[in-house]
C-alpha cells in the first residue's frame, strides 16, 4: 500500500485524531474514507429526500413538448 506524507497544523491533526477515535478507527483508515468520499463525487446523506420538499407556486409543470414548428435538420 503506498504511503503519503501531508504537513498539517496541530489543531487540525487534534481535530482528526477525535473524529477518528470517535469512530474506533485508525487516523490513516479515517483520511483514507474522507478522501474517498470526497473524490467520489457523490450525492450528500439525504439528498434523495428533497424530491418535493419545495411548495412554490412559481414551479410549474411543463407539458408535452410538440415539435411541429421545428426547423427541419440539415442531412449530413
């Protein structure tokens, strides 16, 4: 397994070393999973819950599309 070495202030470190402790793992494995929660790119906890959350008059649904007025597309 490769190894890194980063320079980080003592607060920071203190603030890691706790949260890691607070979790019964190793500071390396605690990184290691907020690194790779960072570079995953995915969705927040609870993202999935906001699907309607918001009451506003404004949005509206749009519907059907009709695409009878289009200009017609160049064939290549």
């Amino acid at each position: 397994m490769a190894q890194l070495s980063i320079y980080i202030d003592e607060n920071t470190l203190k603030k890691i070393e706790v949260a890691a402790e607070l979790e019964n793992i190793s500071i390396s494995k605690f990184v290691t999973k907020k690194i790779n929660k960072t570079i995953e790119g995915s969705w927040p906890d609870n993202f999935d819950s906001l699907f309607g959350s918001i009451r506003d008059e404004t949005f509206n649904i749009i519907g059907p599309v009709s695409y009878k007025n289009d200009v017609p597309r160049e064939k290549l």
